[in-house]
C-alpha cells in the first residue's frame, strides 16, 4: 500500500479572495434596489403601494364602462348608430374590459373559449347575445316573442357583467 500524500496547500489570499467577492457580491444585491428605486419611479410613474388603490382603480374602470354603454345605447336611442352596430360596439366594449379587468385575452377570444374559460364564462352570454344572424337569409330569422326586443336585455345584461367582475 501506497503512502497518504497530504492534500496541497493553498494560499490564505484565495479564501481571502473569495471572501471579499462574496461579500461585494451580497453588498451588490442589497443596494442595488435602493439606488436604482428613485429612478424607477421617476421614470415609470411608480408610486408607494396602496391597499385600496385596485379597489378605487376597479371601481372608477367600471364607471368608465358604465358611462361607455350608456352612451352606445344613447347614440342608438338617437339612431346615431344602428342596433348592430350597437351590438357590435358592446361586444367590443365588454370585451375591452374584460381584457384590461381580469387580464384575459377577451378581444381575441371566440365566443366557444369565452364560455369555455371560467373566468370569462360570466360575459358570454353577453356576448352571444350581441351576434347577428349573419348567415340567414334576409326575412327569415324571427326573434322568439319572448325576444322581441332583445336590446334591452343585452343592455342590462352587459351593465350586469361590468358590475360583477
């Protein structure tokens, strides 16, 4: 059997080294946000966090909405625009804020993913509601005589969605 070699000694200047590295690579990683956090701010707006600041963002983005819908069904009342293009812009309208409330990619969703996603499956029948009989014949489609007049249930039904979510 052979004889034990002692392992090779190093200099106390790489521990040294390596601790000094370690130690400016800590310091780095603590001051890093305190230096840069003014610039942050400065430049992206970014203020001190508050609680409440979603809670008032969500309910001044629902006014907003509100207010947009009613102003669709004025311009309609008007006859500003017709009832598909009410429809239409109501659809567009929900969608943006589902899009900008909860995130979602709403705007480009089908009608089929909207009520697939839970998150979504609130405003599909909204939505639903907003689609033209695109495809039938001019003269053959009837609304059902309790549907006579679905634009004020859709209406409703959209001021419902904006409220809920």
């Amino acid at each position: 059997m052979g004889e034990l070699v002692e392992p090779t000694g190093f200099s106390g200047m790489w521990l040294l080294l390596i601790l000094i590295l370690v130690a400016a690579l800590i310091l780095w990683f603590i001051l890093l946000p305190i230096l840069t956090k003014k610039k942050v701010q400065k430049e992206f707006g970014a203020h001190a966090f508050d609680s409440a600041a979603p809670e008032k963002r969500a309910r001044s983005l629902r006014d907003q909405y509100h207010e947009r819908l009613d102003a669709l069904v004025e311009q309609h009342a008007q006859g500003v625009i017709t009832e598909r293009e009410l429809h239409l812009e109501m659809s567009a309208t929900i969608r943006e804020y589902v899009s900008v409330r909860l995130g979602v990619p709403a705007r480009t969703m089908t009608l089929t993913e909207l009520q697939a996603n839970p998150t979504t499956k609130p405003m599909a029948s909204v939505i639903a509601q907003c689609y033209h009989p695109a495809f039938s014949q001019a003269g053959t489609y009837e609304a059902s005589s309790s549907q006579a007049n679905p634009m004020p249930i859709t209406v409703a039904n959209a001021h419902l969605v904006v409220n809920e979510l």
